[in-house]
C-alpha cells in the first residue's frame, strides 16, 4: 500500500498553469492559443491537451535529426532501445 494521496485544486490549478507557461514557449508561434495568464482554470485545462500535441510536434521537428544522429552512432538509448525504425526526423508537417 503506499501513501499517495490526490493533490488538492489548488495544486492541480497551479500544475496545469505552470505546465501551460512552459509549453508556451515550445509551440510553434503560428499556432493559435490564449496564453495562461488570460485563462480560467476550466479553459487552461481544455487548451493542455492540444498544447501538448504542438509542443512534441515542434520538439520532433527541431530535435529529430540529433537525436536520430545519436541513435545511429550508438549514444542514445531511447524508450525503443536502439531500435532506429523509430526515428525522429521521419515527422513532418501536414
């Protein structure tokens, strides 16, 4: 059993807001949101799911091919291992 016990809303509020200022500066600037600071707690939670998405995409974009470097010249063992059919720089925009 362990002692793991739910944040209260305070610390929730204050996880999602810190998680939205970050994910601000990652995002592409043409993609269209509100920034943390003029949101209700409610819509900084609706946004976080497709902040979230943007951010990784521009990540995979602008990390993928060091990444992929380091992957073939064995420096970098990811979540897959060294399994390089997983490759960072094969994302691209639509």
């Amino acid at each position: 059993m362990t002692d793991y016990q739910f944040p209260q809303a305070p610390q929730i509020e204050r996880a999602y807001r810190a998680a939205h200022r970050a994910l601000e500066g990652i995002v592409s600037p043409s993609f269209s949101f509100v920034p943390e600071e003029d949101l209700p707690i409610t819509d900084v939670i609706s946004q976080f799911g497709s902040m979230v998405q943007e951010a990784e995409l521009q990540t995979r974009l602008s990390l993928g091919r060091s990444v992929d470097a380091a992957i073939e010249s064995g420096e970098w063992i990811g979540p897959h291992g060294r399994d390089t059919r997983h490759r960072l720089s094969d994302c691209q925009v639509i």
